[in-house]
C-alpha cells in the first residue's frame, strides 16, 4: 500500500492552505497548458486518478462529462470532494492507485494530476489504465518532473557568476527519494523522463504532446516565487491515447 501521507493532520493542513486547494484550479499556474490537452469532454466518461478535493471532477461535468469517477488514497481527500460535491453524476470512491484495478473499456478518458509520482510500478498503473479505455481513448496526466525530482534534495546555490542555480542530484538513479514537505519524510518514486515516456509507449500508448510547464511573464508579475520554475521543470504534463 501506497504511503497515505495526505491523512496525517499536520500534512494535511499544510496542504489545505497552498494556493490550488484555496482557490481550485485558478490557483494552480499549470491549468491553463493543462485544458490545452485534454479533448472534448461532451458526453465522456472519466476517471480522475488521485482527484484530491474533487475541483478537476466537477470542472470535467460543467465542460460536459456525463459521469466522473473520483479515486484517491485519502479519506481526508474524498471526505471534501463529497462535502462539496453535489452532483450525483460524480462518484468518489478510495482507491490505492498502486494496486488499482478497473473494468474494461469503462471510460473514454483518464485524467490525474500530480499523483503519478506516489507510484511504485508505473508501468503496471499503465497497464491498467490502457485496458479501463475505449479504443482512442485519452489519458492526460501532470507529475513532478524528474528534473525536479532530482533537485529535490538540493539547495539553490550561487555559481561563479552569482547567479543562482538549482543542482541536479542523481538523475539516472531511479527509485524512492523522500522529501520534507510539511512533514518529513513524504516518499515519492523517480523516474526519468525516458522511462515515463517509454512506459506509455511500451503499453499501447500513442503520445500525442508532452509539455514541460514554465510560467508566462504575465504569471510571474502576478507570483513573484513563480520565476524559480524558469531555472528548472516542476510539473511535467503528458497527453496520450489508446
């Protein structure tokens, strides 16, 4: 069973008060690449890996979507996505996305953001997620970039030049690497992005657009903190189909 970092108190109430669970989506800077991705919701059904407070769910039924089906490992998580949720057309459910399994041919587009990075066998979540899809199906997903799942451990630093720089710490070292993130010791797993890209294409996958997010000056004038994501990826975002 995945690490369930997201039910212990302090860490959750660290996380209750970032900027993309006080304001949902408007308050992740990533959202806008993000809808750039994602096809035409009319009529499809979804389902929402790791669907946290539930703001991409019910933003997936007023684009269209005809159910949603949210997972994530959290009871604090799914508590709030079902307190603010009122449309019976989506459905929260716990789910461990590292032992999930799901009904063939179930769903016309699986979406998650910033979850993949839990996962110990990414390539086995892949599998899974290509059976659950209908023939030209969608997945769309974010997660950490490895580039900066490698410079977790480390520390601005200033090179000769005084320009501050973000070292990169065992990047072809894949496996766990913990992080102090509210509470210490959250694990996550990286890998490389071959290895990512690879596993889509190795299952059946057809990728059809990788982004690495980088703010707009228009974003970095309106969060200042903004412009370190110009020295290195944070999020990397996929588009793929069956």
């Amino acid at each position: 069973m995945a690490q369930n970092i997201y039910d212990d108190p302090e860490f959750f109430l660290g996380y209750s008060q970032i900027p993309r669970q006080v304001h949902g989506l408007d308050g992740a800077p990533e959202w806008r690449a993000i809808q750039a991705l994602l096809p035409d919701l009319n009529g499809k059904r979804v389902v929402d890996l790791g669907c946290g407070f539930g703001w991409a769910s019910r933003w997936m039924r007023d684009q269209g979507a005809i159910s949603v089906l949210g997972l994530d490992l959290s009871k604090n998580m799914i508590e709030r996505a079902r307190a603010s949720t009122t449309d019976a057309a989506i459905e929260y459910r716990m789910a461990d996305l590292n032992t999930l399994e799901l009904a063939e041919k179930a769903f016309d587009l699986a979406y998650s953001a910033l979850s993949f990075h839990y996962i110990q066998d990414f390539g086995r979540l892949m599998r899974v997620i290509y059976q659950a899809l209908v023939p030209n199906g969608h997945l769309v997903f974010t997660t950490e970039h490895p580039i900066f799942m490698a410079a977790t451990h480390a520390r601005w630093i200033n090179d000769e030049g005084g320009r501050k720089t973000w070292p990169v710490n065992g990047y072809s070292v894949e496996g766990e690497r913990r992080t102090n993130w509210f509470v210490e010791g959250v694990l996550k797993y990286h890998r490389t992005l071959g290895t990512t890209l690879n596993a889509l294409i190795d299952t059946g996958f057809e990728i059809r657009r990788v982004e690495e997010f980088a703010p707009t000056p228009g974003q970095i004038e309106e969060m200042p903190q903004l412009v370190e994501e110009l020295e290195r990826p944070m999020i990397l975002m996929v588009s793929a189909s069956t």
